[in-house]
C-alpha cells in the first residue's frame, strides 16, 4: 500500500512540473515539442540564410521603351531599412545583407523642371543570394521619359459646331449661358506625363466673365503655390487629373473630358478678357527636405516645381 502511495505522489509531482513549464515557459515547451509561437512578430535571422555582405548592383536602369538609350548620368536613392543611403550612381553596388527591406528610387537624382525622367520606386527584400541587381525585382528600373511637347496634345472643341477651338474657330456665350465643351489630352508617342500620381490642371479666366469653370468628374483640388495668375482679374480653378496608365506600345490613346463654363457677362473691355488659361502640373516623388522622406506631389515643401517642366500654358478664345 505504501509504494501505491509514492508512484501516486511521483505522478502528481511530474504533472504539476509540467503545469509549471506550461505556465512559465510556453514558448520553450512548444519549441521542444516543434510547435509554432505566434508572437505577433515576422523575425528573419540573417545567418539562416548562410550570406553575409551581399552585393547589390543598382539597376541597372533604362528607358521604357527605348533600352538602348544610355542612362550613365542618372542616379538612384537607396533606403536600407528605412535608413537613406544616398545617391548612387548607375550600376553601382552596395553592400546589404539577407531580407534587408530596400527601396529605391530610380531617376531621383533629376532636376525639377528640367527634361528627363520621371522618378519611380521598388520595394523589395534582400534575397539570398551572394550577389544581384536590382533590376531583378521588378520593372521599376525602367524610367519613363518626361513629356517633351508644350502642350500635352490639350484640345477643347466649341459646342456651337463641335469644331476644335482656336483663333477664328472661337465660341459664343451669352450672359449667364452654362456651357459644356469636350476636350483631349494626349501625351507624345514613347513620353508620359505624370505616371506615379495624378496632376493638377489650372483654368483661370476673368472673374467677371465666368462664374465657374468645372471639369465634370475630375475632383476639384487646391491650386498649387507655384501658380501665377496673369492678372488680378483672374481667378483660377484646379482640378486633378487622373493618371494616365501606361501604354505596352508607348502610343497614348486620348483622353477625354468635359470642360462646363458658367459666363457671367456678355460684354467686356476686350476680347482677351474672355480668354481661358489652362496650365497643367504634373506629379512626381521629391525628398522633403525637413524629414529627408519621400514623398509626391507637384510641388516640395517649400512649393517648388518638382517633375519635368509645367505644360505648358495654353489660352483658348470663347
């Protein structure tokens, strides 16, 4: 009877041993027994990978739709963990380690409102690997050309007889007539305009000749800090412009709107007070300057330009 007694105490011990281990030790007892923890976290252990010092080569970088153009002075900023590295140049490598969240972003180093390249950004984790590119990751590396044409193919069409307005081809309007005219944008075979973010574009007009200017669909925004009105009887109208995808063959469908003017008077001094100006500000990645993040709008902080040259000031009769 009394060795019944003790195999019933040593098992009442080894229970309440295991009862501890759970309490104060579950991950290592889950461990042991080659279950999982779910602790909320998505740790990577650079050494399970077996690669230490990994070379990656930046890019390297070409031109959508034309490869073959050299792209030796253009220059990438590189994040590694969130921390900037720089500017590197073209095909320049670096050194990383396994699963190292990297980003990059291409063409960076272009001057705003100059003619070149829009900027674009990769994300990606460091493979495991002893050396790659880039480039590997994604198409990202291949930078799209900024619109070169002045105009970025804007048309607008007079509603009396569908016409596309110009001097001599002018429209009507009558005091307190609300109109609607049908107008394009198309950008040059093999450019674009504004690819990573929407644009904005600016109708000003005489206050005392339109009451509004609204372009039906297209959300209506602040006008960018940069704009000048050419004189102080106008009042300006923003609005942002949807980004236009890219084509596979790098020829641009048009795209359409409706552009309704609300008149407000059927007389003025002159003819050119009737005058519609349409100023398009494309959208592009700049570096703040205060946080060193990047970010994207048609302007920085301090309200510069930043992207390829503004499109482009264009005046159309009514």
């Amino acid at each position: 009877m009394a060795k019944n007694k003790d195999n019933t105490l040593i098992i009442v011990l080894v229970i309440g041993f295991l009862a501890a281990l759970v309490i104060f030790d579950v991950g290592g007892i889950q461990s042991k027994l080659g279950m999982g923890v779910d602790n909320g976290e998505d740790k990577v252990d650079p050494t399970e990978c077996g690669q230490l010092g990994i070379t990656m080569t930046v890019g390297p970088m070409q031109e959508k739709w034309n490869p073959s153009t050299s792209m030796s002075s253009k220059g990438a900023r590189v994040y590694v963990n969130d921390v900037d590295r720089g500017v590197f140049a073209d095909k320049a490598t670096l050194s990383v380690n396994y699963a190292d969240k990297i980003d990059i972003y291409y063409g960076e180093n272009e001057t705003a409102g100059s003619a070149g390249y829009y900027t674009a950004h990769s994300s990606f984790n460091v493979p495991c690997t002893a050396a790659f590119s880039s480039a590997d990751q994604d198409e990202k590396e291949k930078l799209v050309a900024q619109e070169a044409g002045t105009t970025l193919g804007f048309k607008l069409f007079c509603e009396d007889d569908g016409l596309l307005n110009a001097a001599g081809t002018t429209e009507d309007i009558d005091s307190g007539d609300v109109i609607s005219m049908d107008f394009s944008i198309k950008p040059t075979f093999e450019d674009g305009w504004s690819p990573a973010c929407p644009g904005v574009v600016v109708l000003a007009g005489n206050s005392s000749a339109f009451d509004e200017l609204v372009i039906a669909g297209w959300k209506k925004v602040s006008v960018p800090n940069q704009h000048t009105l050419d004189s102080s009887e106008h009042k300006a109208w923003a609005y942002e412009v949807p980004i236009i995808s890219l084509p596979a063959s790098g020829a641009y469908n048009p795209i359409e709107g409706s552009l309704t003017v609300d008149s407000k008077v059927a007389s003025l001094g002159s003819t050119s007070q009737f005058d519609l100006n349409v100023t398009f500000y494309d959208c592009d990645y700049y570096r703040d300057t205060n946080t060193g993040v990047m970010k994207m709008g048609v302007e920085d902080d301090s309200g510069s330009d930043v992207g390829g040259d503004n499109i482009h000031r264009a005046v159309f009769f009514t």
